[in-house]
C-alpha cells in the first residue's frame, strides 16, 4: 500500500542554540532536513511527502528537495502537534481517510530502511511506532523545596524511548490529535494522542542509531552514523 509521510520541520530549535532552525544546519555539507528528505524519498512506496514550516521559514525554497514533485508545504503551527494537524488537513482534503501516514521528525536524518520496512510490515498493527527500550536505569523525580529526589525505580524491562516515524491511518489520526489538542492533553508525539482515546499503538523496536538531533553533539554523531552507513 501507498503512504504519506509527514514531516513536522517548524521549529526553531532552542535547544541547538543556533543561528538558525536545526533542521537548516550543515550536516555532512548538507543542510540536516535536506538529508531527512533525501532518505525518505528513497522509501519504496511513497506516495508523497507533506512538510509543515514555519510561517517565517526562509530556508525551505532553497533546498535541493524543495521542487520535487513528491514534496508538499503546509505552515506548521506553535506545537509540534500543530504542525502535524496543518499537514494531516492538507492530507484529509485530497486522500482516502484509510491512507496510511508516517509521522518523522525533520530532525531524525539517520533512520535506517530496515526499521521502515519493520514498520510498514503486513503483521505490523495500523497504529505502530519505532521505540527503544530503555538503556539507562528509570527514576522517576519528586520535586520537594527545589530540589529533586528518587521517588521510586521504574521497570525498566517496561520501558520504551518513542523515536519516529509513527504510523496510523489518515483520519484516525487527524481526529484523534485535533481533538486531544482542543481538549489540553498533553500531545508530545502522535503514539500519546491516540492513547489519549483508548488507542494502543505497537511498539516496533528500532536502531539505536535513530538519533533525534537535538543539542549541539548530535550533529557530530549523526555525522558519524551516516558516514559509517554511506561511505
Ligand atoms: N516541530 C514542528 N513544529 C513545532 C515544534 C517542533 O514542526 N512547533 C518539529 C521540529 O522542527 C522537529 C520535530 O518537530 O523536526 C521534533 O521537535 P524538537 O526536536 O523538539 O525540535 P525543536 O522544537 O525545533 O527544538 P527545541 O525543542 O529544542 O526548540
Ligand atoms: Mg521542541
């Protein structure tokens, strides 16, 4: 079957600490969000690719991605969230509600073709997401007079570390995001507002080195991952 991919590309990247978005950073020579785009289009199947911008974007139209046919522009909104939603209405106006959508951070250049395959297989739920189980031991914090202390341990065997793409039918979808948006939920990827109404999306373990770049050393070792894979 034919899918979407959506790809949130609005933010200003406050974490980087840069002159610019992150996803407009050289990487490899490259701006970042241009490498994400280059890998996408190499998915076989792919019906198109719907990116959210910023409204004050002056980047996007430079990129070598920007004029492909397969490629789409929506403006994004304040939320990653938002910006999903813009890019599922402009979606919802031209496709079937059944298509399936990839959601994928501009900021995860490095997915490998083997964790889409994974994603996209036949046995695989219609609501599903890449994810790693947790490395590190889990504490969960309690905040008493400014500073923090152990509540308790979390089991870790228990816990996953979302990445993206995150799949889920067009319509779905879009319902289930604007309606947890219109009702304060707290939406931090698409997986949490389908759990939002009693969704219990797969979770399909992905490469550690599905990095999301997000402070400065990320960019080193996205270098160094795509380098090992490409060279
Ligand atoms: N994003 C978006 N619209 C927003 C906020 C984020 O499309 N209003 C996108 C980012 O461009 C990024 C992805 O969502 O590709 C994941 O978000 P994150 O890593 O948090 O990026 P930023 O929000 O740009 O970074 P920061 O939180 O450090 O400001
Ligand atoms: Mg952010």
């Amino acid at each position: 079957t034919d899918y979407w991919v959506v790809v949130p590309a609005a933010g200003v990247g406050k974490r980087m600490g840069a002159d610019r978005p992150k996803q407009y950073l050289p990487l490899l020579g490259r701006p970042l969000l241009s490498l994400t785009l280059q890998n996408i289009l190499s998915w076989p199947g792919l019906a198109g690719i719907v990116v959210a911008l910023s409204a004050e974007d002056a980047f996007f139209s430079h990129l070598k991605e920007a004029n492909h046919p397969k490629v789409h522009r929506v403006v994004g909104g304040d939320e990653r969230a938002d910006s999903v939603l813009a890019a599922l209405e402009f979606l919802s106006a031209r496709e079937s509600g059944n298509t399936p959508v990839l959601v994928h951070d501009a900021a995860r250049p490095c997915v490998a073709l083997g964790d889409i395959t994974a994603l996209l297989d036949r046995e695989v739920s219609a609501t599903a997401l890449l994810a790693r189980p947790a490395g590190d031991t889990v504490k969960q914090g309690c905040d008493t007079g400014g500073a923090t202390f152990v509540e308790r341990t979390l089991d870790r065997t228990q816990i996953w570390l979302a990445q993206t793409p995150q799949r889920a039918p067009l319509e779905l979808l879009r319902n289930c995001i604007s309606q947890a948006l219109n009702q304060g939920a707290a939406i931090t990827d698409e997986a949490s507002a389908l759990e939002f109404f009693g969704h219990s999306p797969q979770l399909i373990e992905g490469q550690s080195d599905n990095i999301k770049v997000t402070h400065p050393s990320d960019i080193v070792v996205a270098e160094a991952i795509l380098r090992l894979r490409y060279a």
